[in-house]
C-alpha cells in the first residue's frame, strides 16, 4: 500500500513535472501584451481581464497601479509588471517611507488577495533624450528603495525590480549589433543599474520600435522593418540580420556582455505596430509585423546572439487610447490590435501558425446606434464650420483624418462630419453636443465608408467616466456662454 502509494506519488509528480515543464515551454511561447489606460471610456476591468484570458495572454504590463485594474486581475493566473510613472519617480528617491507606501497599497495589499505581481517597472523611459536628464539622478534611487520595501515587505524574492526603458538607452557606433554598447552619456548610470538587475536576477527591459525608426527616417529600409526577409540586411561578422528587432535585441545583448553582465536576461517591454495616423501605420503592415513577430516568438529560434532561447516579449498595445499625447505623432492613439471597444482589427493568430484567431471583448454596452453628422445644407464656407471642428478636434480624437490615414479619403464635409460625431460620442451622445450653433444634426444611417469608421461610444461605466464626461460638458458649455461659438 505505502510502496504502491509511493509509485503513484512518483508517477504523478512526473506528470505534473511534465505539465509544468510544457506549461512554462508554452509560456515562453506565449506572449505578454500591455494594457495601457489613456481612454475617454474605458472598458470595464473585468471585460479586459475576459479578453486576455480568451486570447491566451498569460502576462500584462500595466503603466500604472491601479486598485480596479489590479482587482480585476485576481486569481486570473495572469502575471503581473505594474509599472510606476516618471511623475512619482523624485518622491521614491527621497524617501524610504514613501517607497515602502507605495510597495504596501500597490503590492503588499494586491499579492495578498491573490494578484500574481511579478516585476515592478520603476519608470518608464525616464532616460528618453526629450525628457533632457529630468529623471537621471532619481530612476536609480528610487529603484532602490523599491526593492528595499519589497524585501522589508518579505516580497523581496517574488516581486522583482527593474525598470522600463526606451531603446536609445545602448547604440551601435557601426551599426553593427556586435558593436553594442550603452549610450556615453549615461554609461556609468546604465552599467550601475545593470549590475542591479543582474545582483536580484531581474530582467532588462527594453522597448523595441521598427516602426518608428521607420517613421524617422525615411530611408529606412521598409521589409527590414519586418520578419520575411530583407534586401538590405547587416551583415555583422559571420551573422547576417534580416530584421531590425534581431538586431536590435542583439545590439543591448553585445552591450550587456561587453560590460559583463552575459548573465541578465532581456525582456522587450513594448514591441508592435499602429494602425493609423500615418501613411505606415495601417492594419495590412500592423498584421505583417505583428504576426511575424508572434511566428519568430513561436519558432523558438531566439536571435542570432541568442540562439534557442525564449524571446520574453509584451505587444504594444491591447487597445487604442484616444486620451494619448500625439506629440511623437497621430499614430500614438492607434497601437491596439484591438480597437477602443475590444474588436479585433485583422486576423491574429497568437501561438504562432496553426493558433486561433483574435477574439473580441465579450458583453460590451454601446451606446445606441446615433451618430452626429454636419447638416447637408451647411456652408463650408462659414467661418463657425472651421471653429467647431477645431473645437471638436481639440477635445475628441481627430487622428484618423489626414494623408493616408483610414478617413484619409473623406470630402470637406465628411472631415467635418467625422469631427462632429467623435465629440458627440465622446460626450455619451449628449443632445447638446451635437449642436455646434445649429451646423450639426443626428442620424441613425451609419456614415462610415470604406476604411472609415464613424464610431458609436460605449456606454459609460464607470463614475469616473461619467465626471470626465461631465467636467468636459461643462467647459463646453462655458465656452459656449463666454460666446466662443
Ligand atoms: C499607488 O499607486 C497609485 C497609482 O500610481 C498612486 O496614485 C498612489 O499614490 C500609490 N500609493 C502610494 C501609497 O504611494
Ligand atoms: C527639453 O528641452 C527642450 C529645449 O530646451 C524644450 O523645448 C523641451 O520642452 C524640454 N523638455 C522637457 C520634458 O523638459
Ligand atoms: C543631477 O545631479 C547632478 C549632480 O549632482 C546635478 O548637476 C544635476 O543638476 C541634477 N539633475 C537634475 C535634473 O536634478
Ligand atoms: C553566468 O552564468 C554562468 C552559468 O550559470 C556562470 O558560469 C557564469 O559565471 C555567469 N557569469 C557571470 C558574469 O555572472
Ligand atoms: C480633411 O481633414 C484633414 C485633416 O485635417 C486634412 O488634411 C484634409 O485636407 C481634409 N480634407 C478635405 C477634403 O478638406
């Protein structure tokens, strides 16, 4: 009885063993997504949460700790990176309190109740060139006391620290991955950051971009921004590089070795591609590079640097983000594959060939099918057309109108039209936003043509929303009062 015990103790831990083993393989397979929260209406938690777990995401970068989202996340079996923004970066490095604040209602409290917080991102891109060295002296501190708290907090050994950075934190001089190294005027701060990483075991971090060095320069060469093949690769000693991600993630592997650190892994942070708001940004290149980037992750190959070894990576993003800065461009709002509402934009297939296919957000509440469109009659001509547009334009998200966007194709009225009715969705299809001193009008006949979507909001969720709602109402109304219009 206890031999025969004993057997099935063995046999089943083997099994187990195996299911473990195939579990992490398939993690390693698998991929992790960021789900970022610059929305007029967001989606309720529990909806997103549904949508991971459907298509297959056992890892979620969030950019900020927040109680709904991280409530939402338990006993999901979803692990967790949760970052902390740049604005709290400064109070962090001053004061152990407020780091061990921090860690005990942003993680000690969420890890008891069962969400799986594995990494804590300490930043994000605070070394980028435009933010001029604001964050140089505190992203270390407060790394830091980050992990202090957490290991005061017994967290020390399951929440690691790290910190999310922008790929212009290592360069090349030739070009070459080979000759990677981290950039001159941070390489003392970089080199003691790494030698923290790879002391607690935690990962680098890292964003990779091929779309925007293709939106930078316009010379970059477009299939090397992509998975099948280039006609202008980089030949790097007896490697040859066929994509710009390899080459990339080989060139911060050369620069961690050269520095002696071959031991600290690398994790790509944000990786994908936007789907409007530039004449490169659309679903046909979102789908190419997406789906080659899942494919390369699936095959198991690694890089040229990394043979064999799992590419650890998060796509950027779940869903589109109408409250983004489009400072770095009007693509910044459109790098879901899934739009606001969790459709789908093109096929995805997530494990690689063979896997299904996207699906979308399950139970989401619209508001009804009405949309706010310019009157037929309207003069174009009128000066109150141009100023209700910027209007519009300047609180609702316009990124879709312009050169080679999806409502690119539009005439004078239909732009105008396509402003209005963003407005008015954003402001939940309140009768007196779709006013705009009498040009405008509802309809129930869907205007979109073509590639271009005229949007119907999702029904409000949340209180939040309803005061954002409410609060942009009322400075529409004062503008309306103070006779702007
Ligand atoms: C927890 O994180 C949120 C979101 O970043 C922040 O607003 C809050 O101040 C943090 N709590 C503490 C005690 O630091
Ligand atoms: C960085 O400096 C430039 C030039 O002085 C300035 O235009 C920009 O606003 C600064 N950015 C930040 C984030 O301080
Ligand atoms: C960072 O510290 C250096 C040296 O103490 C100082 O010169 C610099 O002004 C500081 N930078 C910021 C942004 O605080
Ligand atoms: C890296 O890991 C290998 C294998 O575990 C070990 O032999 C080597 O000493 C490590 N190198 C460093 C620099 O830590
Ligand atoms: C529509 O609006 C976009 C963006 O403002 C502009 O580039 C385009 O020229 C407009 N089209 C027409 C026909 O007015």
């Amino acid at each position: 009885m206890g031999a025969a015990g004993g057997n099935g103790g063995v046999a089943k831990a083997a099994a187990v063993a195996v299911l473990v083993l195939c579990m992490a393989r398939w993690s390693a397979a698998g991929m992790g997504v960021n789900w970022g929260t610059q929305l007029s209406h967001p989606l309720p938690a529990s909806t997103v949460v549904r949508l991971l777990k459907d298509n297959g995401f056992d890892r979620v970068k969030l950019f900020d700790a927040e109680d709904g989202i991280l409530g939402a996340l338990k006993g999901s079996g979803i692990q967790v990176m949760v970052g902390i923004p740049n604005d709290m970066l400064s109070d962090l490095a001053g004061s152990t309190k407020a780091a061990e604040r921090w860690v005990t209602a942003n993680v000690s409290k969420h890890v008891n109740d069962g969400v799986d917080i594995r990494l804590v991102a300490v930043g994000n891109e605070p070394f980028l060139q435009t933010f001029n060295g604001t964050y140089l002296n505190t992203t270390f501190p407060a790394m830091q006391n980050i992990q202090a708290a957490l290991m005061s907090a017994g967290l020390g050994n399951q929440v690691k620290v790290t910190v999310a950075l922008n790929a212009d934190v290592y360069q090349s001089s030739s070009g070459k991955p080979s000759d990677g190294d981290f950039r001159a005027d941070i390489h003392g701060l970089m080199l003691n950051i790494v030698q923290f990483l790879a002391s607690s075991g935690a990962p680098f971090v890292a964003n990779v971009y091929p779309f925007i060095s293709l939106y930078a320069d316009p010379n970059f060469p477009l299939d090397y921004a992509f998975f099948q093949g280039s006609t202008s690769p980089v030949v790097d000693g007896g490697v040859t590089y066929e994509n710009t991600f390899d080459a990339n993630h080989d060139t911060l592997v050369a620069a961690l070795r050269r520095n002696g650190f071959p031991n600290v892994t690398v994790v790509v942070g944000e990786v994908g591609w936007p789907t409007d708001g530039d004449a490169n940004a659309n679903p046909a290149y979102a789908q190419r590079f997406n789906q080659g980037l899942l494919d390369h992750v699936a095959s198991g190959k690694g890089t040229p640097l990394t043979p064999g070894a799992p590419v650890d990576a998060y796509l950027f993003s779940l869903v589109d983000e109408d409250r983004k800065s489009i400072q770095p461009g009007n693509f910044e709002r459109h790098w879901g594959i899934f739009f606001y509402d969790g459709k789908p934009k093109y096929q995805l297939s997530l494990r690689g060939n063979g896997g299904g296919m996207l699906v979308p957000a399950r139970g989401v509440e619209y508001l009804q099918r009405r949309w706010c469109v310019l009157k037929p009659d309207a003069d174009l001509a009128d000066q109150k057309v141009g100023d209700s547009v910027s209007y519009a334009c300047g609180s609702a998200d316009c990124t879709s109108l312009g050169y080679k966007t999806s409502c690119g194709g539009l005439d004078a009225k239909g732009n105008v039209s396509y402003a209005f009715n963003s407005y008015y969705q954003t402001e939940d299809q309140d009768d007196r936003a779709c006013d705009f001193r009498g040009l405008a009008t509802t309809t129930t006949v869907d205007p979109s043509t073509g590639t271009c979507r005229f949007i119907i909001g999702i029904a409000p969720t949340s209180t939040a929303t309803r005061n954002v709602a409410a609060r942009t109402a009322a400075i529409f109304f004062a503008l309306l009062l103070a006779g702007m219009f």
